[in-house]
C-alpha cells in the first residue's frame, strides 16, 4: 500500500523524536529546547506532535506492512 503525505508526516516526525531520544540519552542534549526553549508552546507542541505520530504510525503500521 501507497504511503499518503499523513503517513509521511508521521515517519519524519518520529524519525525527528527518535533522533532528538538519542541525543537526550547519548549526550543530555534535548535538541528541541535547544532550538525552541525548554517548554516553550511551540517545544511542547512539537513534543505533542511526535507523541502522535507514534501513536498514529502504531495503530496503522500493519497496512504499511501489506502489498
């Protein structure tokens, strides 16, 4: 199955969320307060954001696995 542009959205944001884990327990380095603020609106929005992306990308992730 084709993947749509929410699809899409959903895979850069956790990809963007799972590189921002990294640098967190890698380094103690949040690169999103870093850029925004440490939990500014828009930091906490972009947290939101991932948080649903997963949980969108979990809840459709067997249609990705289909032909």
């Amino acid at each position: 199955m084709k993947m749509n542009g929410l699809d899409w959205t959903a895979l850069v944001l956790v990809i963007i969320g799972g590189i921002n884990w990294g640098l967190v327990g890698f380094f103690s380095f949040d690169l999103v307060a870093a850029i925004f603020g440490d939990m500014t609106v828009i930091s906490r929005i972009i947290y939101g954001l991932v948080g649903l992306s997963a949980i969108y990308l979990a809840a459709t992730s067997a249609k990705m696995g289909r032909a």
